[in-house]
C-alpha cells in the first residue's frame, strides 16, 4: 500500500488532506503536536506525536516512520503557523517559531525523506500561501517564510525532477480553519470570500492524479470575492 506522511495533521487544511489520501487509499502518517483536538480516526490513518520545530525529535520520528514502512510516496509540508501586526511588534520568538515551522522544517524533512521519494518517484507538496506571492501588510514575516517554501520548491524540483519526483507547492488564500483562532482577522464567513480546506485537499489530489510525465507544480486558490472580517477585542 502506497504511503503518505502529511505535517500539521490535526487540523484544518492538513486534516482534509489526511481524508482525502485515505480515500484514495494510502496508508497515512500524521506528524503534530496535539491530536487531542480532534476525534478523527481511521485504520489507515498513524497519528505520530511531532514538534516540527524540534528538529532532533522530527528527524528521529521521520526515521523511525521509514523503518516501519520501508518506502514513502507522498510527502505534504503543511505544518504552519502565522503571526500578524506591525513587524515591530512580533516578538522575535514568534518570528524565529515562524521561520522553523513554516520553512526549516519541510526542508529538514525533504532531506531525511528524498531518497525514499526518489525511489517511488513519489510526490513532495508544500502548501506555501498567496501571501508568498503578493505583499502582505502586517504579514511581512509570515510571506517571507512562505516566499522561501515556494523559491526552495522551484529549485528542488530542477534538481529531482530527472529523478521521478514530482514537487508540487500550493497557494491558498484565505481558508476557513482554526489559523485563525488567534488573530485579530479572519475570513469573512460568507462563502464567496473564503476557500475551504477541502477545496485545498482537492487540490492535492488533482495534483496526485495526474497523468505520469506531467507535473503540476505549482495551484494558486483564492476566493471569488475578496472579505476580510477584523475581530473586536
Ligand atoms: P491550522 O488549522 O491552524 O493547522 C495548522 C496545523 O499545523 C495543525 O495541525 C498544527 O498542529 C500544525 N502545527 C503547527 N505547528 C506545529 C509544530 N511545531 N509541529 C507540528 N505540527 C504543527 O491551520 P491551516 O489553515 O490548516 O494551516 C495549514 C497550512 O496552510 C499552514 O502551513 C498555513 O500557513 C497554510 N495556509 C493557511 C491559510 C489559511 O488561510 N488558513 C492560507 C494559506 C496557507 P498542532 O497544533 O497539533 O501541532
């Protein structure tokens, strides 16, 4: 059975992603550091607790992953964390915790996992955001981990694509998930203005489906209309 490892699987987007391989029927790891908030379980589904930002206890996990499994054919970097407001006010342990999630992390794992990828001739996709493409105000520091995630996908994919492997990074805009439980914005509830997480695991598996030889590196998803909502605190 093909098998997947999937970054920040308790939650959000990289949960709808988990269901989404499951139903295409791959074995699927999850690395995150709390499953306790949510009820989803499923035979086919190894949640593994994961602190992506400790880089000892993710290679040791990633390792103990592949000797159990003895192959990886889909790898989704989709851990990530956002913090917003004026750069001088986002604390540098908040940028530093930004950079390791959202940037160091998926290229560590990358690096413990490309030859098991290589040998699937398998699939490495980061979900990077628009805000990697676009300037964002008050979100500076959060697009600058993302402009790194989407330069290093490019740059991979030149190099492993004689390989087999394919690199995929997706973009999306605003989505409805639990990113936003923190900050003092979220997307408007109406639902021209946001897209939904599942809308995004369809889009990793458009991008898993197609045919050999063809590589779709790189979707960019955004709502129709554009609404943002600002919180009252
Ligand atoms: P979410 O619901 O908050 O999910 C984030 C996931 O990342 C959670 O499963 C969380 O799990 C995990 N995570 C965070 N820090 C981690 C760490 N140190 N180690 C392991 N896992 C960690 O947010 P989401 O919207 O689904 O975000 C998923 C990805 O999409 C992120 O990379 C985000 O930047 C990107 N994205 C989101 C949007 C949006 O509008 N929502 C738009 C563009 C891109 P634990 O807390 O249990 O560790």
């Amino acid at each position: 059975m093909d098998i997947a490892l999937v970054t920040g699987a308790s939650s959000g987007i990289g949960l709808c992603v988990v269901e989404k391989l499951i139903g295409m029927n791959y074995k699927v790891y999850g690395f995150a550091r709390d499953f306790a908030k949510t009820a989803f379980t499923h035979v086919k589904f190894f949640p593994m607790v994961c602190d992506v930002t400790d880089t000892n206890m993710l290679v040791n996990q990633t390792q103990a992953l592949l000797k159990e499994t003895g192959r990886l054919d889909v790898l989704v970097n989709n851990a990530g964390v956002g913090f917003f407001g004026p750069h001088e006010t986002i604390h540098p342990e908040k940028i530093e915790h930004m950079v390791n999630t959202n940037l160091l992390a998926p290229m560590v794992l990358i690096q413990v996992t490309l030859r098991h990828l290589k040998k699937s001739e398998g699939f490495i996709i980061n979900m990077a955001s628009t805000a990697a493409l676009e300037p964002g105000r008050f979100g500076g520091a959060y697009g600058a981990t993302k402009a790194g995630l989407h330069q290093f996908g490019q740059s991979l994919f030149a190099e492993v694509r004689k390989s087999g492997v394919r690199v995929v990074t997706l973009y999306p805009d605003m989505t409805m998930t639990p990113f936003y439980d923190e900050t003092d914005f979220a997307p408007h509830n109406d639902h021209p203005c946001h897209i939904t997480p599942e809308c995004v695991a369809d889009a990793v598996a458009q991008a898993i489906n197609q045919r050999e030889g063809t590589v779709i590196t790189q979707i960019v998803l955004k709502p129709q209309r554009i609404g943002v909502e600002r919180k009252r605190n």
